[in-house]
C-alpha cells in the first residue's frame, strides 16, 4: 500500500523596520507556541525558514527558541532552509546582492546551528523568474519551493503534481518543490479530519506510488493572523492534526525536503514563467484590471478547469503601479552600485556598508496586498533609513564635493537631477513639474518626501458600497476564516470620508495656480479646479554652479504664462526663488500656490491649520529631534493638512497617517509683460 510523504514546511518572518512589540507579540502568539505543540511531537518531521531579522530577535530575546531550534536539527526532525538573509525579492535585487544575501543565511545557520551546508532555500512570496535556477545552482543551491499555480501557468494540472520537478536555466539545474495551494487553504482553517481524508485521497488516487504532498506556508498563520490562536493553540486544532498524522502513520509519513530527494527520482523536467502565488498575481496588477480579474475569478469559482487557466500580473508590475515602489527600488540598485565601487576601492566598514544595504531590500515595503506593506511608513522609512545608512558611509569617503548628478534614475527614459552631499540629497524631477521627489537628510537619515500619494485600491469599491454595512474589529475575533475571505471589516468609523485620490504625485514644488477663494477643505480632499497647467508639466532644465534652474511656458486661466525658479542648496536644506511672468495681454489675478510634503513620523496636532498672513511656519517632529521650517518673502495665508490614505488589511481597513502638506497662497495679480518674484526656504534644524 502506498503512502503519502507529507512535507511540512512554516515560514516565519518580520519586516526590516517593524516595531519591536510586534516581534514579540509575533514569538508569544504564534512561534513559540508553535514551537512547543512541535515538541511534544518527536515523531514528527518538519522545515523551516526563518528570515535573518528573527533569528537575530530570538537569539537577542529569546535563547531557549534557538536552543530548541539547534536540538531539533540535531536530531534530524526539523531542516532549515536557507534564502536571502533580510528577505528580499531575489529577482528584483542585483546577482551580487543576491549571492551575498543567501551567504549570510547559509552562513548564519550553519554556524549558529550547526547544520550542513544549506542547499534549499526559501524565495521571498514565492516571486520565481527562469533566471535565478542559474543563480541558486551556481550558489550550489539544489532546491526551491513555489506554489502549484506556477505550474499551473506552465499548463500543467496541479492535481498530477507529485514530488519535485527539475528545471535549468543555460545547463544549470535547479529542483522545485510544488507547494499545494489545497493543503494551504485546509491548514490550519479546516477540520483535522478534511485533512486526512485528502491524505485517504491521494493514497487512493496513486495505489502503486507514494505521493509527495508539500504544505508550506506563513508561520504566522499559525496563532498571529486574525482569529487563529484560539483556533490553533487554544481549541488545540495543531495538537489534534500532529496527532492524527501520528494515529495515522499507515498512509502518511512526515519528510523534510532533503530526504525527497534521495529517495525519489525528478517527476520531470519544467520550465516556469515569471510568477508568485496565485493571489499576488492578483494583487499586482492595475487596479482597473485587478477589479475585473477578480469579476472574472468569481465568475469562474466553482469551474475548475477554467480557473486552473487564469493568471494575473508579475511581482515587477507593483514597480508600475506605484511610483514611490520604483523609487524606492531604484534609490536600492543605485546605492547598491555605490556600494560595488566602495569595496572595490577597498575602504573601511564594508561588512557594515552591505548589511545596511542588504537590509535596505527586505520586500515588504515594495509592494502591497492584503497586507500593509508599502502603505505602512515605518517600513518605507525603514529602507530610506538603512539605504542611507549605506550611502553615508560612502560618502565619507568617497564623495570629494556636493555635486549634480544627471541621468535617468527612475528608468522612465527622462533624466532627473540628483544633488547630493555629505548633508543631504535633494532629487529633482523636470519632467514631472519640476518638483523635488526626495529629500535625504543624513543627520537622522530620513527621506523627508517619503510621502505615499493617496490612489484608488480595488477593494475601496467594496469599502464604499458597504459603508452602512461595516464592523469595528479588534484583533480578538471568535471567528476562524483564512485573510483570504471577503469581508467587511473596519478599525474606525467614517472611512468613507478619506477616500479621496490624488490627481498627481505627491512631492515638493509642486506649482499650482488656484482660485482666490480656494477653501481649506477643498485643497485637502481635492475638491478644486486647477487653473493652470504646470502641476505635472515638462520643465526644462539647467545646472548653474550649485542651482538647478527650471524653466516652463504654460497657460494660467487660458493665459500665456512662464515659470522659472531656481533651486539653490542650503548647508541643511533649500532656498527657491520663482519668477512668474505674466506673457499675455490681460492681466493675471490668480492665487499661486506653490505645495510642498513632509514625511514626519507621526501626525500632529498642528497638521491641520488654514493659517492667515504670515511669512514663517515650524513643525516640529519629537521622533527626529528637528524642526522644519518654512519662511517666504510676502506675507501669505498657509494651508497645512495632512495626508492621509485608506488601505486593507488582514485585520480590517484602516486609515494611515502618510505625511504632512504645506501649501503657500500667495494672491497674484500681474499685469501683463510684467514679472511676480517670490522666494522661500525649506530648512531643517536639528534639536
């Protein structure tokens, strides 16, 4: 009689950047609990991957986990895998950086653990491009493990799947593990006995062979995901299904990857496209298109035939969808050629200068799903933070001078201008209204423009149409559902109010041209008609010394108009003068409101204001100990509010504080032929 070869494999991992209290409430809910139901069960074998940032939590905070972790490996019930140490999405980060971050894990694990050379490792969400089997096979890596609905893509039908399948990329072999979507779904949301009776199935389904059946999924969703540590810890659901495997030892037998591998031949050679699980696929694609893919996957539920068919977007398509995502992504491959160029050059602290750099590329603030991701702050500055920490230690030796950099940095065929010094960097965008996309400050290093640009999500129609139909939830629900599930859950009330979107990106020196009687609330949701056409206009541009000056003929109110102001660096932060000259023959009476954004840690108090006649505002962050200040050459009315956006997440909607906007009013009549001068500086001070 044959028996299943069941794989059980939990992956467990936090972001670079997040706080410290949800690393610990992550070991007390979910790890350590899990970890001492496994205990209890000797006979039981078992994988896992963990990424660098935890393994370091637990050996700072929690020396007993390790210690059962080295003694389960000892005993040959429990394999770790390797991967990148700081979790990155290892097709999305340069080779090199792909070689030296699973190094550091295969290393890390191998000394602290003693384990034998790692050679399987864990891909960040699963995100599998044909070139990373040369790159893994290279590393002398033998196996991945990807879901079955990448093999779904390749036109393979996932219910045949059975044990491992090799793939090769210019003669380099790779073994992949098929992940059952199936076995995803039943563990740990179904009953014990569902479980079994799948095992009962496939046993039927191949009399003359053992099947291989792979589980492998987030640890987390064992205790920390809603609703599931009553469900699995307390109502005893994983004590239950270890049981059961062991009650039923006659049709299933627990394995670990590596012994797959020597007692089964390949089942075939495959060649996978470029893709991740099947709900990312989902996730990344335009939010138009996203919409109607999910219309299509409802439609098409309950047909199998024609969903094993369907598939959405590629993990690169998030770099598309948000600008701030290639930003971030872009800001990563240029330091990580700085970085190239500073070991190169042989200089001091490069063990340093590549940690930063490796922890710069953990995934979770590129993109976003049903998790925060890159609506989450903390984790965008996370990357900012260490990127410049990076970039710092380059700069002390080996920037001579401040200096203009110009190409094309965000890939958009365009070029931008990039200053930058030991101080701070002030990015420039010409082509998207000659604004300032970031602001380094190296002091405290932080983006101070790392401000998310408020968009419309998918699933804000489904927030929308059931607004009177919501539920507050905390994180205690009684109910067990996978995140998977649709419903309508809330953290406050009123959401509805904040779903308002952006009609460009957020950024600095953004030039707008607005009626004289704009109201506050009609700035901050919106809710106003641009009177000229420079907010997202080509500037063209020029460097002059240490000033970038940029130059745009437009229209204001049907009006020929030219804008020229020129950015000049300060020690800590910049001066602008604007010249704006009225080329037509009637005269211009128009309100010029010139925006700018602040990424402060957290909202204030005096992030709300409708301000009349001054020449000078301060706000001060207590996180980064600095005050930003703003002083202009007239007396102006000001208008501060700040931004604020609406996403989903396995908890429920939320709002989240993205930055703060200051917006000068500046009343503007000018005759024609004649020319407006204006000028203000942004400066930071350090308290």
């Amino acid at each position: 009689m044959s028996k299943v070869k069941f794989v059980f494999c939990t992956h467990n991992h936090q972001p670079v950047g997040n706080f410290d209290w949800v690393f610990e409430r992550a070991y007390q809910v979910s790890y350590r609990p899990f970890m001492n139901v496994m205990l209890n069960h000797p006979k039981i074998k078992w994988s896992m991957h963990a990424s660098g940032m935890l393994w370091e939590y637990f050996a700072r905070e929690h020396l007993d986990y390790i210690k059962n972790i080295k003694s389960l490996v000892a005993s040959g019930n429990l394999e770790l895998l390797s991967g990148g140490y700081y979790e990155p999405l290892m097709s999305s980060i340069p080779d090199r950086d792909k070689i030296g971050q699973i190094n550091k894990m295969t290393c890390y694990i191998k000394d602290k653990f003693g384990c034998e050379e790692a050679n399987g490792v864990w891909l960040a969400e699963r995100v599998w491009e044909p070139g990373m089997a040369k790159i893994l096979a290279e590393r002398g890596i033998n196996y991945t493990v990807l879901d079955d609905s990448h093999f779904a893509s390749a036109g393979m039908d996932i219910e045949r799947l059975n044990g491992y399948y090799t793939t090769e990329e210019q003669g380099y072999s790779l073994n992949i593990f098929p992940i059952s979507q199936k076995m995803r779904y039943l563990v740990p949301f179904a009953d014990v006995e569902n479980t079994i009776e799948y095992f009962k199935y496939l046993v039927k389904e191949s009399p003359n062979s053992d099947p291989v059946v792979v589980m492998a999924d987030d640890g987390e969703k064992f205790g920390m995901w809603p609703s599931t540590y009553k469900h699995v810890y307390e109502n005893k659901w994983l004590e239950r299904f270890l049981t059961s495997l062991e009650e039923n030892s006659d049709i299933v037998e627990t394995v670990n990857f590596s012994e797959v591998l020597k007692i089964k031949k390949s089942s075939g050679r495959v060649y996978l496209s470029c893709s991740s699980y099947f709900e990312m696929s989902q996730w990344a694609l335009p939010t138009s298109t996203q919409q109607s893919f999910e219309n299509v996957i409802n439609r098409c539920r309950e047909d199998s035939e024609v969903k094993r068919f369907l598939r959405g977007g590629f993990w690169r398509n998030f770099l598309t969808k948000y600008e701030e995502a290639n930003n971030m992504h872009k800001r990563m491959i240029y330091v990580s050629e700085k970085i190239k160029k500073y070991i190169d050059n042989k200089k001091p602290h490069i063990e340093k200068a590549l940690d930063s750099l490796y922890a710069a590329q953990c995934n979770c603030a590129y993109w976003h799903g049903i998790f925060g991701g890159l609506y989450l702050p903390h984790l965008r500055n996370a990357v900012y933070n260490m990127l410049l920490k990076a970039e710092n230690l380059y700069n002390k030796s080996m920037l001579k001078r401040p200096t203009w950099n110009i190409f094309d940095f965000n890939c958009d065929s365009v070029d931008e201008y990039l200053f930058e010094s030991k101080m701070q960097n002030i990015y420039v965008s010409p082509a998207v209204g000659g604004s300032i996309f970031e602001w380094d400050i190296f002091q405290i290093n932080h983006n101070l423009l790392n401000v998310l640009t408020r968009r419309y999500e998918s699933y804000h129609k489904k927030l929308r149409d059931n607004i009177n139909n919501t539920v507050i939830v905390s994180d205690n629900e009684s109910e067990v559902q996978t995140i998977h599930v649709n419903a309508v859950k809330v953290k406050e009330i009123n959401l509805d109010k904040f779903l308002v979107y952006d009609a460009y990106k957020r950024a600095s020196l953004i030039d707008h041209f607005l009626a004289n009687d704009i109201k506050h609330d009609e700035c901050m949701f919106g809710y106003y008609e641009e009177k000229g056409d420079f907010v997202s206009g080509i500037y063209n541009a020029c460097v002059k010394g240490a000033k970038i000056i940029l130059k745009r003929y437009g229209k204001v109110n049907g009006k020929n108009v030219e804008i020229v102001k020129e950015i000049s660096p300060l020690s800590n932060g910049y001066a602008v003068a604007y010249e704006i000259k009225n080329d037509s023959s009637e005269i211009l009476d128009v309100c010029f409101a010139p925006e700018q954004v602040f990424a402060f840690s957290s909202k204030a108090e005096d992030d709300f204001g409708d301000l009349k006649s001054i020449d000078i505002w301060k706000r001060y962050d207590d996180y980064f100990k600095i005050e930003v200040e703003l002083k202009i050459s007239c007396k102006s009315d000001l208008f501060i509010y700040p931004v604020e956006t609406i996403s989903n997440s396995d908890n429920g909607y939320e709002k989240t504080y993205q930055g703060t906007v200051a917006v000068f009013l500046v009343k503007c009549v000018i005759k024609p032929k004649e020319v407006r001068k204006i000028s203000f500086e942004t400066i930071v001070n350090f308290k």
